[in-house]
C-alpha cells in the first residue's frame, strides 16, 4: 500500500471512529489495539495491517476492501451477503439499522444488548 492508499485508509479509520461518536482511546480499546497504534494508523503514520483490518471489520462490519482500497461492495452484493446470513445475523443487521437511523441514535444497541436481545427472542 503507497503513501496515498494509506492516507486514504487513515481518512477512513477516522470517520468510522467519528461516526461511532468515539475517542481514540476508546475506538483503539473496541478494536483490541494499543492507543499508540490506533493513533499511528488514523494519522496515516502507520499503515494499517491486514489483522487491524480484520479486527475493524469483525468489530463495526467495515470491510477490509473498502478500508485498503476504498471499494465498496454494490448494494445487490451487500443484499446476497444478508440474504445468505443466519437469521440471528439479519436480525443484528436490523437492530444496528434501527440504532443509525433513530433520530436522536440514543438506542443503545451495543453488541452486548444485541445478544441478549437475540437470545430473548430465541433466533439461531
């Protein structure tokens, strides 16, 4: 990854982490990473690494693609991925839908109360 991709992927760590409404520190401790590299990779100082990716990706679901290359999946891709998804899988896509698009995002649908949710519902 050149200088400019890894920019490009800083830019992108850093509006994930904005959109989240989360400081450095606490975006770092969501992902599993030191402060100190989560800082170095939202500068562009450090590239971020293919297991960094990953963690981001397995944590708020953006793909690692997008992070390193900035391609997005079309929508009908995105839909095929839903519609082969577990139920309880859909059922966190929707829950984290609804969270985004509240109007004041006060839902507090962390992935703690997700699960819960899921298990009260017995969706597998």
């Amino acid at each position: 990854m050149d200088k400019r991709d890894n920019d490009r992927g800083a830019q992108r760590l850093r509006r994930l982490r904005l959109s989240q409404k989360l400081t450095q520190e606490q975006m770092a401790e969501a992902i599993g990473i030191s402060e100190s590299l989560y800082k170095g990779n939202e500068s562009g100082r450090l590239p971020i690494s293919k297991k960094t990716a990953q963690l981001i990706e397995d944590k708020f679901g953006l793909r690692a693609d997008y992070m390193f290359l900035g391609s997005e999946p079309e929508n009908r891709d995105i839909w095929s991925e839903i519609l082969e998804c577990e139920e309880a899988e859909k059922m966190k896509i929707m829950l984290r839908l609804i969270a985004y698009f509240s109007a004041q995002n006060t839902i507090d649908l962390s992935d703690e109360v997700i699960e819960k949710m899921i298990k009260d519902m017995n969706i597998e």
